[in-house]
C-alpha cells in the first residue's frame, strides 16, 4: 500500500514537471508571437488610417473647391460634415494605436493641424452659402491663400506619424533577436526553478506522510470534541426554548395585565367623572319631564302646536342624551389597541364631550386653537381618547384655583409627525415630581382625588402606539403635555 502511494506521488511530480515546462515554453512562444504582431499592428494602422485621413483631406479640399464653382451647396456640405466626422474617427482609431505618449503627441498635433483645416473650410462655405453660384468663385482666390498652408501644415503632421511608426518598426525588428534570447533565458530559469521544485518535493513528501499522521490523530480527537460539544449545545437549546415558552407566557401575562390596567384607567376616568355626567343628564331629563307634562296639557287644550313644539325639545333633549351615553359606552369599552388612521378633530371633540361637565363645574375655558382639520395620525381611536381626557382632565384640576382657568389646545405639523400640546396656566409640575412624573401612584392631587395612574397609562398607551409623551414648564407659567405622533400621509394604506 505504501509503495503504490510513493509511485503516485513520483508520478504526479513528473507529470507536474512535463506540465510546467510545456505552459512556459507555450508562454514564451505567446509572447513572441504578441509581441511581432503588436509591432506590425501598430506599424499597419497607423499608415492605413493615416492614409485614410490624407484621402479624406483631399476629398474636403475638392468639395470646397465644387462649392466655390457652383456646385450643389447642401449635398456637398453635408458631404463636407460626414468626411469631418470621418476625419475624427480615424483620429480616435490613431489614438489607441499609439505605443506611447510621444506617438499621443504626434496625432495629437496632427488632429489639431487637420480640424484646422477642415473648420476653416466649413466656415469658410458657410459664409458663402447665400452667394449665388455664379459669383463664389470670386471667393476662390482667398480660399487659397487661407487654406493652402493649413493644409499643408496638415500633411506635414501626417508625415512625422508615419515617419515615427517606420522609425520603430525597424527599432522593433532590431530589438526582436533581443526579445527571443530574453524569453529563452527565462524558460530557462523557469526550468531550473522547477527542477528546483521536483528536488524539494520529493524531501517533502516524508514530511508530510508525518504530518498527516499527526493530522489523522488530530481529527480524531477534534471529532470526539464536537460530538460532546454537539451533546451540549442540544442540551442548551432545549433549556432555551423552555425559556422561550415561558417568555411567551410572560409576555401574555403582561399583555393582559397592561390592557387591564388601561381599562381600569379608563373607568377610574369615568367614576371620577360620574357626577358631572349624571349632572349633564339628570338636566335633559328632568326638561323632558317638564316639557312632557306640559304637552299632555297643550294636548288637553286643543293647543297642538304649542304641543308639538314642546314636543321637538323633547326629541332634541333625548338626542342629547344619547350622543353622551354613546360616547361613554364608545370610551368604556375594553378593547385590543389597533393602530388606523384616526381624524384629529374627531378625536378632540369626542374627548371635550366627556370632559364638558367638568369644565362647565368650574366655568373654565377649554380652547381650542385654529389647525388644518383634515390631519390625520396613526393611533387607536378609543386611547387615544383616553390619554385626551387624562391630560385636559389634569389641566382643567390645574386651574381649580386659578384666577384665569384656561386649558389651551394646539396641534403642530413637524416633517411626518404630528403634535397635540395640551397647555395650562396652573402653577406648573413641581421640581421634585418631574423626574417620577410618569411612573405609577405618583400625584400631587388630594387623596381620594386621584390614584397617580394616569399620566402613567397615557405615557403606556403613546409609547404603545409608536408614539412619545413628553412634559415642560414653559417660560409663560404652567404644565404644558405633548403627544407626538405618526402623520398619516395621503398615500399611505
């Protein structure tokens, strides 16, 4: 078994050997080969397009000379214009031609000498294009003055690019013996850096019998490692999906609980709020009382009008009634928060209804400043209601004993977002409760008047909603809350 694998090895080394001569006598023949046809090839192109730039010349100096002895003008300029653009390729084509920048020089100048020549010669006919034919010839003897030299000057610059390809051509074939000798010196150094090669495999072909050995024994251990390591980790993602599991749970729990304790803000609102709304009804109630008795005695009379008339303030006090019992049944019920587009306004007025009774109990001034009611936010219709409520709730408490009881209301249009600012002109949020202001059972309201949730869950429910809840002291007295949300852009779904 051994021998067979020494024979393989000695065998791959010589084939290797034959393989690596065979690609650098192959590579020093290519570049030969490349480098006698790049010569030629420069050497043919250069004549062949500067021959064509020296006919294409010849062919602008006889168009010019037809347009001055009557010729057609438009078909022998627009002849003159493609034999032009023609001049430029052939000019691009002995750019790329160029060995080196000497050679770039060359065409260059030869470029300029001959668009010289070729733009005097369009100007020129362009400035007898109205001149009947019978009189250009007039312009003929200046023509010849002007365009004479340029072109001569033109087929000079074409000599010394040919004069420059011949030069190195015959340099080219000189150095050519030069570049063979070169190349076989360099198939020789490769041979013997292979030959160097085939000596140093075969001392390292022992060294590494040894090392796959070790490599062997090496791997071995390496895979009884990962086997007890495997064993390991499957241990440890089954501890981390118990985890997980439990995270959910967990997860769920707070859920619930957090929409629990959203709810139970909401009715703590509402309990607080029971006396003024059971005020706001008993009055409608207790005029459709009165306005009924007295219909029935209008009815008595033969008074139908008057009775009817009392009859549509009935219809009107009932309606009354029931938009606040809708809004309160709309604000108490429990439900998952679900971000839509959601109508500013709507949701202001929804929240001044609720808190109307306790505006009105303390004769205060709920305004409302000027917005575009057509913004719209990203929010949940009944939280966000709710955190409305708190935080007028708050301000119009603020104001109790103020002298100017007024809770201000504006909304701000930033970039994409939306701000609602709920100012008062209370005494402000004291020093030492501004850092807790949002954390739970903190309040500065009597006992019995309030429990500290609420600033609380309305800061939960924004944050909830992709939202922020912000509180200052502005510079002008009192507490001033803001509600930053997400604009709802015309074209989002």
């Amino acid at each position: 078994m051994g021998m067979n694998r020494n024979l393989a090895f000695f065998s791959g080394v010589i084939i290797t050997f034959v393989t690596l001569a065979a690609i650098v006598a192959a590579w020093g023949i290519y570049s030969l080969n490349n480098a006698f046809i790049s010569l030629h090839q420069h050497e043919v192109t250069t004549k062949i397009e500067t021959i064509k730039i020296a006919r294409d010349v010849n062919y602008v100096s006889r168009l010019t000379r037809n347009i001055m002895l009557g010729s057609n003008f438009e078909e022998d300029m627009q002849e003159l214009e493609e034999t032009a653009n023609s001049i430029a390729s052939s000019f691009d084509v002995l750019t790329r031609a160029a060995h080196d920048k000497n050679d770039q020089k060359l065409v260059e100048q030869a470029r300029r000498d001959t668009m010289a020549f070729v733009n005097n010669c369009i100007e020129r006919m362009e400035r007898i294009r109205d001149i009947p034919a019978g009189l250009r010839n007039k312009a003929y003897k200046n023509y010849k003055k002007e365009a004479t030299p340029l072109a001569m000057k033109s087929r000079a610059s074409f000599m010394a690019i040919i004069q420059a390809a011949d030069l190195r051509f015959e340099m080219g074939n000189k150095q050519f013996p030069k570049t063979i000798h070169r190349t076989f010196t360099l198939i020789f150094i490769a041979g013997a850096m292979i030959a160097l090669f085939f000596q140093l495999s075969t001392k390292g072909y022992k060294e590494r019998r040894l090392a796959e050995a070790a490599l062997r024994r090496a791997h071995q251990e390496l895979e009884l490692r990962i086997a007890e390591r495997t064993a390991e980790l499957l241990a440890t993602n089954s501890s981390l999906l118990e985890k997980i599991d439990e995270l959910k749970t967990t997860e769920g729990i707070l859920r619930e609980s957090r929409d629990n304790a959203v709810q139970a803000g909401k009715l703590a609102v509402l309990g607080q709020m029971s006396a003024g709304i059971s005020h706001e009804i008993n009055q409608p109630l207790t005029a459709i009382h009165t306005y009924t008795d007295n219909a029935i005695s209008f009815l008595e009379k033969g008074r139908v009008p008057e009775a009817l008339e009392n009859l549509g303030v009935i219809s009107r006090m009932t309606e009354r009634i029931g938009t606040i019992v809708a809004e309160i049944k709309s604000f108490s019920r429990k439900s998952p928060a679900e971000k839509q587009r959601i109508s500013i306004i709507t949701a202001i007025n929804h929240a001044s209804m609720l808190v109307e009774p306790q505006r009105r109990q303390l004769n205060a001034i709920l305004d409302l400043q000027p917005f575009q009611e057509t913004l719209q936010v990203w929010a949940d219709p009944v939280r966000l209601e709710q955190v409305l409520v708190n935080l007028i709730r708050n301000g119009l408490d603020a104001v109790t004993d103020q002298p100017e009881k007024r809770v201000t209301v504006s909304i701000l249009q930033q970039n994409s977002e939306v701000q609602i600012i709920i100012r008062d002109t209370g005494q402000g949020i004291a020093d030492e409760i501004f850092p807790h202001l949002f954390e739970s059972f903190v309040t500065t309201k009597p006992i019995g008047l309030g429990v500290g949730l609420g600033l609380a869950i309305s800061h939960m429910i924004i944050t909830d909603l992709g939202g922020r809840l912000t509180a200052r002291n502005p510079d002008t007295g009192g507490a001033e809350f803001t509600i930053t949300l997400e604009e709802v852009d015309s074209g989002q779904s």
